[in-house]
C-alpha cells in the first residue's frame, strides 16, 4: 500500500526537498544564490504551505524541489502533495527537519496519505513502478506515522471495497484477517444464532438480505488491563429496506459500512502499537434490503436490552443494530466505548462532510476528543444529549420508536436512542460520520476516509500507554 516510503541509508543519495517555512521565506531567500533567486522571481514562488517548485540542475536535469509549508495542525497535507505531483526519482529532505519529531512525524503522514492509492479494480497503468519514493529517516517518528497512516488505509479499503465484495461474511474475513496479524481473538454469531443468543435487533434488521447478518467480536490484550471497546456500524449496503432510498442516495451506500472500517482501522493502530489494554471490536454486520423476510414500518422490534421499539423507518436500521452491540458493549463495564457510525444525514447537514459529531455522557472524554481531533487536524465537534427531545422517541404501541416525527434534530434524537442503549457505560462517546471524501485533495483522495479514529488514538494513547 505505501511502497512509495523507503528507509533512508548511507547508500541513498536522493534528490533533495528543502522545506521552508512559510513565514520564514524571505529570510531563506536572501541566503541563496543569484540563480536561484531569479529562478524564484520568473517563478513568482513564495512557498506558500503547499506549494511546490522544483529548482534545475546545472545540467538541465531536475535538481531539487522547494516545498512551503506552516507548522500547525494541518502541517501534514502540506506534504500530501508531494508524492502525486513529483516524477519518478527518489527524494529526501535536507536540513534539520528531522529533529524536530513532531513536525517530521506529519511530514511522514503526509507523505504516507499522498500516496494512497485504491486500485484494486484497475489494470496497472503502469504508473505505480514509476512514481516518486522518498527515503526517510528510520525514527520512531517515522514509525508513528506509519502506523497511522496504515490504520487510516485499512479504514479507506474496506469502504472503497463495492458491496458486492464488502458483504458481511467479507467484513468478518477482514476482522479475522487483522486479528490473525496480531494474534486477537475472533468470534461471529450468525444468522439464527442471533436469536438463541439474544440479538434480536440485528437479526432482524439483516434478515432480509440473502447475506446472513452477524456480530463480529474481536478480543485483544490482557484480561487484566484496562478495557476499551469500539463499536462500528457495519451496514455493508442499505436500501433504506421497505422506505426505499432514492437511486441517488443509493450509490453511496456501499459506505454504509464505514463505521465497522473506523474501528477496524483504531483497532489496528491500537494492536500495532501495543497498547497495554485489553481491546474489544463489536461490529454489527447486515444488509438492508427488500424482500419477503425485511421488516417492515410499525413492525415492533425486541433487542437485547428488553427495549422494544416500533420501526417508525426502515431506513434507521444503523440504530438499531448498535443497539445491541453497545447493550453487550456496557455489559462489561469498560472504561471507554467509542462507537463510530455512518448513522444520519442530519449530522452532515449540520456538520458538512468533513466534521463529523460528537456525542458523550462523559465531558472528560468528549473534550480530550475534541482537543486532539483539533491539534491533529482530524476534527469532529460536539452536539448534545439534549434531554428536552427524549420524548420525540416515544411510542403509543412500544417501549420506544425508532424516530421522532419531527424532522429537526436528527442527528441528536439517534444520539438519544443509542444512549438508552449504552446506559450504564461510565464513559460512551458515539461519532456519526461520512467516512467518504467527495473530492480530490492532497493525500485525501475521491473516496473512503478515516475520520477521528487519528484523535482517539492519540486519546487512548495518553490515557492507557504510559
């Protein structure tokens, strides 16, 4: 996935990027050669965060490349462009950037996403075998990059992967084959067994796919450490059941699943780095389709907390499924759940794409995501629990429904259901997402997306890694 990174030795002799901060410009300048500043001035280069200039050599040849960039959060798509744009050759930074290991570790990511590619579907164009590589130092801020940026490629796969290939059989391939890499322990309930074991909600919800719905359960660690459980939405195609989606919001839905690639893609980070807690992967797995054996509207549902819920849509099936994954999730009492879902439009239409919502029971936990979504550049921003809508989730005929009939909120009154679910839990944060990129930009491409998983690692890391 990221052979485009190489490990930078005495023997490396690289065509060289000179990064220059973007305020620190003119300083720079006034240090170079005459040839050089008149090659900047016909360029009109100033090296603004992300810009490029490539200098020449003295024989004509490509000599070295300029890169602008500002030492904040978003440092690391300053570099992001660097792979998709530089032809074929090997690179390395000169100066001292290294030894700064904060900055270098995004300037390693950057470099990691810039290159991410989903070509499974595609001939080689023979572009691969040519494109840029860059040597980079062997540090543990290379290594911390890499890491990442391999659970945010894990996460980008399996939802670019079309649902014809991403069912829920392939998902639970995908959580055994991550788990076999680092020795976790993998389990699925399926079909029938749903029922004898007390997941209703998710039988229910997946049985009218020709696909058997399932529970994925991933356990890793020591039994004795601190436990951390992630929940994911694994809604591998949604229809929107018998309240049919349009075709035009139908084409997306092989995302529907993105919230089981989050905690997959955190879960690999967490295992890789070897973190001393004791890991738990829920991922209810179904698809929402039409047929002889869907639910329907009013169908009144059982679920695993005792819950029944009357089905006011078909089409907010992602609730009900993590329903009883976040009920086994608080069974066990862990100091963390976090549960990822690509759960409600309204959250998109409050939020926009790229900042998904966020919703706790526990302000510790919901700041230091909030502070290290915004540090790393990975936001997602708070929305409450408001109390004042929980009675929008009343029904005449059940305990509960599975909407409100208001169409305001509708990001909140999912929170309010999943809470009723996760009672109990000492510290529960839900995350509803998009998990897609609509657009092209340096080192997120058209596609798949990791989004807060990079703030939760960091989160978990400083609470539980030390």
């Amino acid at each position: 996935m990221f052979d485009h990174i190489i490990k930078r030795d005495h023997a490396t002799n690289p065509i060289t990027i000179t990064p220059i901060a973007e305020s620190g410009f003119e300083s720079w300048l006034a240090d170079q050669s005459a040839p050089t500043k008149a090659w900047i001035a016909a360029n009109r280069y100033e090296a603004k965060r992300g810009t490029q200039l490539i200098l020449p050599g003295t024989d004509g040849a490509l000599g070295s490349v300029l890169i602008g960039y500002v030492d904040d959060a978003k440092a690391l798509w300053d570099f992001a462009g660097l792979p998709a744009s530089l032809p074929e050759g090997t690179y390395g930074f000169v100066g001292d950037i290294a030894d700064d290991a904060a900055l270098y570790e995004k300037v390693a990511l950057g470099l990691y996403l810039g290159g991410y590619r989903f070509d499974r579907y595609r001939k080689d164009d023979g572009k691969k075998a040519t494109r840029a590589k860059f040597a980079l130092q062997d540090i543990d801020a290379v290594r911390r990059a890499e890491n990442v940026a391999k659970g945010i490629g894990l996460a980008r796969d399996l939802v670019n992967i079309p649902a014809n290939d991403m069912g829920p059989a392939e998902l639970e391939d995908a959580a055994r084959n991550l788990g076999a890499e680092f020795g976790a322990k993998v389990s699925s309930i399926i079909g029938d067994d749903l029922l004898k074991q007390n997941f209703p909600a998710i039988y229910t919800v997946g049985h009218g796919s020709d696909r058997e719905p399932r529970l994925i359960d991933m356990v890793w660690g020591k039994d004795d450490a601190p436990k951390i459980t992630l929940v994911g939405k694994g809604v591998c195609f949604d229809t929107g059941g018998y309240d049919l989606k349009p075709s035009s919001n139908m084409l997306l839905m092989k995302k529907d699943m993105g919230g089981s690639a989050q905690v997959l893609g955190l879960a690999r980070m967490i295992m890789a780095a070897n973190l001393p807690v004791r890991l738990r992967v829920l991922i209810p797995a179904v698809e929402n389709m039409v047929s002889g054996r869907a639910y329907r509207p009013s169908d009144i549902l059982q679920t695993r907390k005792g819950i029944t819920v009357e089905v006011g849509n078909t089409d907010a099936e992602g609730r009900l499924v993590l329903s009883d994954a976040l009920t086994e999730a608080a069974s066990e009492d862990p100091e963390m759940i976090l549960d990822f879902a690509t759960l409600t439009g309204a959250a998109r239409v409050a939020l926009g794409l790229g900042l998904p919502a966020l919703f706790s029971n526990d302000d510790d936990l919901a700041n230091g995501l909030m502070e290290n979504g915004l540090a790393l550049n990975d936001p997602m921003w708070r929305l409450p629990l408001w109390d004042e809508y929980r009675p929008m989730l009343e029904s005449k005929a059940a305990d509960m429904n599975n909407i409100s009939g208001s169409p305001y909120g509708g990001a909140i009154i999912a929170a309010l259901f999943l809470d009723r679910f996760a009672e109990g839990a000492k510290s529960w944060a839900h995350i509803d997402l998009m998990a897609w990129n609509p657009t092209d930009r340096p080192g997120r491409p058209t596609g798949g997306e990791a989004q807060g998983i990079r703030a939760a690692f960091k989160l978990i890391e400083d609470r539980f890694g030390k």
